[in-house]
C-alpha cells in the first residue's frame, strides 16, 4: 500500500481527533504513519489507553512497552468479539451481542 504524500502537520492534527483504537489501526497503514504516530506517542499514552479501555487490567510483570500489551489487549478484544458473534449466529440469544456491527478482525494463533 502506498501513502499519499500528505504534510505531517496534516496527519497530526487529524491524528488529535482519532480514539485509541483508530490511532493503533493508523500505525498499521503504513511505515510512515506508523513513524509517526510511534514519534507523538509515548509509552504513557499507551498505558493511558490500556487504564481507560480496559480499567481492570492488571498486568502480572513488569511492562517494558505498553504498546505491545495494547496491540496484545486489542487483539484478544476482537477474536472475543468475533466468538461471541459466532455463538450469537449458532445459538440465536434472547439478548444481541453488544456490538453486532463488529466485523471480523484476524485473530492472533
């Protein structure tokens, strides 16, 4: 995938206006934006995201980038979503998955 040629000023004020999730799925469109996003955002923002999304996490060792426990949390997030979709769609429940518009997102082996 190619990225169009856009001012870093650009991309950094659209990037103020993305949510955790947004911001993490923007490192993965390109190796630009991922330079980027990785230069504006420290390691406390990522625990910052972690403490807000998911407030009952506590991690068991010591975390050396925060980061890599979001990208971890996110993806067992979406193979949950996507289990519960599953269950949903065999079982038919009284009461809907929380978010069925929830695609699928490739689970982590």
């Amino acid at each position: 995938m190619v990225c169009w040629p856009v001012c870093v000023s650009v991309l950094l004020a659209v990037f103020h206006y993305l949510d955790d999730i947004s911001l993490w799925q923007a490192t993965k469109v390109c190796l630009r934006w991922q330079n980027i996003l990785n230069a504006e955002l420290y390691e406390d923002q990522w625990k910052q995201f972690i403490d807000r999304r998911w407030p009952l996490f506590q991690p068991q060792y010591s975390v050396t980038c925060w980061k890599i426990v979001y990208s971890k949390m996110y993806g067992y997030f979406y193979c949950m979503m996507h289990y519960m979709q599953a269950q949903y769609k065999l079982s038919k429940p009284i009461l809907p998955v929380c978010c069925p518009s929830v695609t699928h997102v490739a689970c982590e082996q």
